[in-house]
C-alpha cells in the first residue's frame, strides 16, 4: 500500500510541475499598451494594468515589475505602470494679445503653441487672432495649438467706379471686397452716376476698408433768395441753407460802408433754378483813394471768383465751382486751391478741372481726418484775359 501511495504523490508533482512553466520577461518599457500586452502574451504572461499621470504620452509603458530580462514563472502576472498622459486643459483665448504675450499663455496653460501668420482686417499686425482648436476647446496638455497671428489685412486694388451707376459701383466695390460708403451731391451732370470717389483708382487699399462715392443727385427746383445788402459771409451763408453755391466777383466802391456787402446777385432774386446751382453775388471792394500822382496808373486786373467752405474734422467731400464766360469775362480761368489755418489738413487737397469749354467746373477732394483748428477750404477762379 505504501508504495502505492508513494507513486502516486509522485505523479501528482509531476502534473503541477508541467503547469508551472518559466520563461524570459520581455523588457516593454517605452512601449505602447497594446504592443507590450502582445509581447507578454507571446511569452506566456499575463499582466495588470496600473494607470498614471505622466508627461508620457498616454498609453506608454513607464515601468514594469518584474523587469525584463528576468526569468519567471509563467503563472506569474507582470505589473505594467502606463500613463494616462498629462491630463486636460482649457486653451486660453488669446485674440487681441500680442503674439509674444498669446506664446506666453499657451505655454502657461501646458500647451505647446505652434504660429501660422494669416491676413486680418481686424487685428494689426503682430496681434493674435485666434487659435486652432478654438479658446475654450477642452485638450490634452502638451498637445501642439496653432496661434494664428496677424500679418495686417490684405490689400487689393480699388476698381475705377466713377460714370457707374450706383448699384454697377457697389456691386463693383463689394466684389473686390471692400465697404461702400455714400454720399450725394447735385452736379448737374448724369444723375445716379458717380461722380468721385476716395480712395481713386486703381490704388491699393485694405480688403474690408471702406470706399466713399460721391453720387450725383439729380436736382430740384429752388427759389433765390435775396442776400442784397448782407455781409458776405451771411449771403454766403443764406444761399448754403437754400441749397445753392455762393460765387463771388469783387466790385470797387467809394463808399467804406459798402465794403464787404452783396451789391447785386445772378440770378436774382425770387428766380427758380436748380439745387445746388452757383448764385453769382457781387462784393463790395472798398480801396482808400491814392493820392494825385504824375499821371494814370495801371488799368485794373483780371476779375475772380472766389468760392469759400467750412471744413469739418473726420470727413472725405468733394467740393465744386462751375464758371462760365459769363462769370470770368474776357477769357479762361485758372483756379487755386488752398486752405486757411488747421495746420496740414490740406495736405491731400486736389482740384481738378473738369466740363465743357464755355462752362466749365472745378471740382476739389479734401480729406479733413487731421484737423486740429477750423479750417476754411477756398477755391479761387482768376479771370485771366488772353
């Protein structure tokens, strides 16, 4: 009987013993998950899982126990520590900072910022604009953000839009990507048309920036009114508020009482003529008498027309004189732009002449963002006699 019992412990250990196999652990350090799972398996392991917060990327193996290279036993689990990354984070919303302070707080937020420059009409140059993923997009840490960083607006070139119509001119605008701004004014020219425009042709601006067309608003019936025996700037200012344009010729009077004051107006009074037309108002013009000399002087010189506006700060207008043989008589008339005080605000002052021989217009452009004191615009038609 004992040796039956003995043969039989003795097979007993031999069957736990073919179930308790060795073998080599592989090192899986720096491996992904799956791939050290794999090369376990291969091998005869098992392993657990122990998950922790690393700088590691998520799912690499940090360590193992036992360490590879060891000889084990196969019914043995081998521990795997494996990272669950850096954890999240919110991305910062950054537009509007400067480039190097929007570095500065993907940085602080655990975020590896990446620029890319873009073109912006809202944000200067060197400005953030954005980000991509988006301010507020929950990501993991150390995850590359990409900070868009202006570059300044892109520039294109204006289209030329003067004799279009109002809607051919915005459509032409608008296509180019630029803002269209109005403004009217009777010119008596081709009414709905345009007639200016700011910035002109074919210069180059901002796409989003904004165009100003001046259109020509077809004119109404309006009555003269009687400025005969105002000062000049009152007559000047009378014709405004009727919607008509003061033009004024200088006559010599004996009387000091009489300088200064509208002797007479063209069309008179009472008359109806279109808005936005010129009144011809005659000034007194009051010179001491010289005294008795040797003999005659010279004859008087050329007559002119001198035509004056009120300037205002932050504004872009064209302003017109028209003048006929009529009003410069005995010959052409060669006008001269120039401002009174504001400092440099007539700077980018331009007059050009513009309508047919016999009646012809002067038209000037001001732009007025730079003034600092009032400015008066004044526009001078020397009659000069050929």
């Amino acid at each position: 009987m004992s040796a039956i019992a003995s043969l039989a412990v003795g097979f007993a250990l031999i069957i736990s013993g073919c179930g308790d196999k060795t073998a080599t652990v592989p090192n899986t350090v720096g491996q992904s998950l799956d791939v050290a799972q794999q090369m376990l398996g291969d091998k005869g392991f098992e392993t657990t899982i122990k998950r922790v917060t690393s700088d590691q990327l998520n799912n690499e193996v940090l360590s193992q126990d036992p360490t590879g290279g060891q000889e084990e036993k196969t019914s043995d689990k081998v521990e795997l520590t494996v990272s669950n990354g850096p954890g999240d984070g919110i991305v910062p919303d950054v537009a509007g900072d400067e480039a190097d302070r929007a570095e500065r707080e993907l940085r602080n937020a655990s975020f590896k910022p990446v620029v890319a420059e873009v073109y912006s009409s809202v944000h200067e140059a060197g400005f953030a604009v954005s980000t991509n993923p988006a301010a507020g997009t929950d990501m993991q840490k150390d995850t590359k953000i990409t900070l868009n960083v202006s570059k300044g607006p892109r520039h294109a070139q204006v289209p030329n839009v003067v004799g279009l119509s109002e809607n051919n001119a915005d459509a032409a605008l608008t296509n180019a990507g630029f803002r269209v701004d109005h403004s009217y004014k009777v010119a008596n020219k081709t009414p709905g048309s345009i007639i200016a425009q700011d910035p002109s042709a074919d210069s180059s601006a901002a796409i989003g920036s904004s165009v100003q067309v001046v259109i020509d608003r077809k004119a109404t019936k309006v009555k003269v009114p009687n400025t005969v025996g105002l000062s000049q700037s009152q007559g000047d200012r009378t014709l405004q508020n009727a919607g008509l344009d003061a033009v004024f010729v200088t006559r010599t009077v004996t009387s000091y009482s009489q300088n200064g004051i509208v002797l007479a107006e063209s069309p008179s009074s009472g008359s109806s003529v279109n808005e936005g037309s010129n009144v011809v108002l005659t000034i007194g013009k009051y010179n001491r008498p010289k005294p008795p000399g040797p003999g005659p002087g010279p004859g008087p010189g050329p007559s002119s027309i001198v035509k004056q506006y009120n300037l205002n700060p932050d504004q872009t207008k064209t302003y017109t004189v028209s003048w006929s043989s009529g009003t410069c008589t005995g010959g052409q008339g060669n006008a001269v732009l120039k401002g009174n005080g504001g400092g440099s605000a007539m700077s980018g002052a331009q007059i050009t002449a513009q309508g047919p021989a016999g009646s012809r217009s002067y038209y000037a452009t001001t732009t007025t963002s730079d003034i600092t004191s009032p400015v008066k615009l004044v526009i001078t038609i020397t009659c000069s006699v050929q």
